[in-house]
C-alpha cells in the first residue's frame, strides 16, 4: 500500500471516527503530543476508537497553539523528550500551571524522573501497553 493510499483511507477512518456519537462521558479531548508521528498516529487512533476526540500535535510548541485556541482539553499526554523551544516536562510543567483541572498524562521511553512521575495523572514506560492506558485515561475522565 503506498503511503498516499493510507493517508487517505487513515483520513476517512479518523473523519468516520470523529462523526461517529460517542457516549457521553467519553466526549472529552484528548491532546496528544508525540514527535514520533507513528507512535502518536497508535495512540491517537485506539482512543478514537473508545469515543474520544484526540488532537495531535508534534511538539510543545503546537501543543500551546491548540491549548490557546480554547478547543477545550480535558487531558494531555506528552511525550518527555520532543525538539522545539519546550520538552514535554516543562510544557507539563506549564499545563499545569495555566490549566489546573486538566489531566496530565507522561510517556517516556525513558526511567521516569520522581518528579514527573507524582506530579502529574500518570506516567506511561513506551512502548506502552495501550489497553492500560485507555483504562487508566477513562478513569482519569470519568
């Protein structure tokens, strides 16, 4: 399959995820921010699928752009180690402070820092097992 084609036929899924009603307690959003466009693609399309509206972005700074735009996240996971002007610490770190009531969920190919980890909603070891993470992101919504 050419990268076109599932660009495309990845569209329509994500366009037919979106449409598609979810259950109410799972109308939140979900901001993902990951640099590593297939990790973020993984996460993002199996919390479609619980019903959730996911929002992608490849770095802290496009992270910002969309928090600014007030899309109305409930919950933000990031990646630690990400280019740009922030890591994904210091734009949870940020989150935090402009946007108390958001959960904030970490993931780390690396050791967590003890910090990081008691600070925030979770902490995710990538590659992360993905049914884990749905269930603790429900709870955290619910």
């Amino acid at each position: 399959m050419s990268g076109a084609g599932s660009d495309k036929g990845r569209a329509h899924s994500r366009a037919a995820a979106a449409a598609a009603p979810a259950p109410a307690h799972e109308q939140a959003t979900i901001l993902i921010v990951e640099d590593d466009v297939l990790v973020r693609a993984m996460a993002a399309d199996q919390l479609r699928e619980q019903g959730y509206s996911v929002v992608e972005a490849a770095s802290a700074d496009e992270a910002l752009s969309v928090l600014h735009s007030n899309v109305g996240v409930a919950l933000l996971m990031t990646d630690v180690r990400m280019p740009g002007s922030l890591d994904g610490a210091a734009l949870a770190r940020m989150v935090r402070a402009e946007y108390p009531a958001m959960k904030v969920v970490i993931a780390s190919g690396d050791r967590p820092d003890a910090e990081l980890a008691d600070r925030f909603d979770g902490f995710f070891a990538k590659p992360y097992d993905v049914p884990r993470l749905v269930r603790h992101i429900r709870a955290l919504l619910n």
